[in-house]
C-alpha cells in the first residue's frame, strides 16, 4: 500500500491540548490562573505594547523632524588649490581627467570652488562654478566651460 498525504498524522505527544486556565481552584490553573497574586500583570487593564513606564517606542521616535528635497543635485568639489597641485603643468582640464585623478568619482556632477590660489592656465570643464573659482582661473589665464 502506498503512503499518502492523508495517512500522515503528527508523532505521539507532539500536538498538546492547550491549557485552559482559570476554571476554579480545583484544576491546574486555578484562581490567579498563573499570573501571580496582585500587581499590574495580574490585571487585564494594561496595553501589550506598554514598557513599565520607560518612554514608549512610538514616543521616543521623532514625528516629522525636518524635510530631504529629492530634486537636490550633490556636487562633488574641487578646490582651485588641488587643481593646481594635481594639474601643475596646466591646459585641458575635464572631469574625466579629475575622476583619473582621484579627485572626484564618476557619475556625478562637479562644482569647482574658489579656496586656494591657482597659477598655471587651465581650461577647466565641469558642471558649475563659483563666482570667485571663475574670476581666479580668468587671472590666471585660463577659461571655463560649464557642461
């Protein structure tokens, strides 16, 4: 005879009737019904969530704290200090050329700021510039292009 789905039961003493308390002091979880004499376990009056008078979780997570615009643009920076320091020989700077130097990572867009001095002439070529970046490399010598 072959086995069948409906020939299989649960193994001896793994299925257990479950424990009705608080039917009378004669039974097996009588009069308290395991929760002990007094106090508030012994009530039914407390919420399931409730921590003993700690702050409660869904009180201690802040509401609305602050906004995140999801049309913001990340720059990532370059100093006029690193460019001369990473370009010294001057000429055609892009980000690409930044991104093989390690100055920024690719994918993003880049801004160049005005900290630092720059004395080489470069033709710089990135997403945006400061004022005080584009007056610092016009002195120099050198241009932009904003892409």
């Amino acid at each position: 005879m072959a086995l069948k789905v409906h020939h299989l039961r649960p193994a001896p003493g793994a299925k257990t009737a479950k424990t009705r308390v608080g039917r009378g002091e004669g039974g097996k979880g009588g009069k308290t019904a395991g929760r002990g004499t007094k106090g508030t376990g012994a009530r039914k009056g407390t919420p399931s969530n409730f921590e003993g008078g700690q702050m409660p979780l869904q009180m201690r997570i802040p509401k609305l704290r602050g906004f995140k615009n999801p049309f913001r643009v990340e720059f990532q920076v370059v100093n006029l200090d690193k460019l001369g320091s990473l370009f010294p020989q001057g000429g055609s700077v892009g980000v690409d050329d930044l991104v093989a130097a390690g100055a920024v990572r690719s994918g993003q867009p880049v801004k160049v700021l005005g900290n630092g001095e720059i004395s080489v002439a470069v033709q710089v070529t990135a997403n945006a510039f400061s004022t005080s970046a584009k007056d610092k490399i016009a002195a120099a010598g050198g241009s932009t292009t904003e892409v």
